[in-house]
C-alpha cells in the first residue's frame, strides 16, 4: 500500500530527484556504460524485474528524470533524452516517502548505487 504524499513532499522529492540526477549523469559520463533502451522497453523491463512504476518526474534540459519505486521498496532513476533512449543512472533499495534526517535512519549496507541491474 502505497502512503500518501503531499504536494509540498511531491515537489521536494521531484527537486531532489533532478538534481541528484543531474550530478550522476554528469559523473557516470566518465564512467562505465550506462543500461540503456527504449522508454518503453526500460519501463516494461523494471516492471517485470523488480515491480517498480513511476513515482515522479522532472525535466532537466531536454531530459525527462524519473524515479520509479517499487512497493517492496526498490527504485531506480532513469534519464530519458528527446530520441526516447532511456538510461538507467542508479537504484537502490528501502525507498521512503519520508525525509531521512540522520544519516543513523539509512540502511547504508543495503543501498546499491550501481548503474546496471
């Protein structure tokens, strides 16, 4: 079951979300490849693997930034340029709609920040 969210929550997660993919788009450009496809073949992909659907989304440039989560908790970010390529930026696990405030609340052994799934 899915929380509600506000829309205050809604924007800052969309904010956050555009910026940290901003910065490991930029990053992962000098790192190895990134797991690419179609739009619609990603979503589809991270559907059936792992339950994940959208959450949220922004524009940066002439790139659309999702996040999609899963309600067991996995997410992902995926970067979406004008041609309909997809890319996969990272993901990880224990997604909350919550703020985390102490850095004691994230469970640092199990977040992946890999960029292939």
């Amino acid at each position: 079951m899915r929380k509600a969210v506000s829309s205050r929550a809604f924007l800052f997660t969309a904010v956050s979300l555009i910026s940290i993919a901003a910065i490991l788009s930029s990053a992962r450009a000098q790192q190895q490849p990134l797991l690419c496809g179609l739009r619609d073949d990603m979503g589809k992909m991270l559907d059936q693997r792992f339950g994940e659907q959208p959450q949220a989304a922004g524009v940066v440039g002439d790139r659309i930034v999702e996040l999609l989560v899963s309600q067991t908790g996995s997410w992902t970010i995926l970067i979406t340029s004008t041609d309909g390529r997809a890319c996969v930026v990272t993901g990880g696990e224990d997604w909350t709609d919550q703020p985390v405030t102490t850095p004691s609340k994230v469970k640092a052994d199990k977040v992946r920040l890999e960029s292939s799934l």
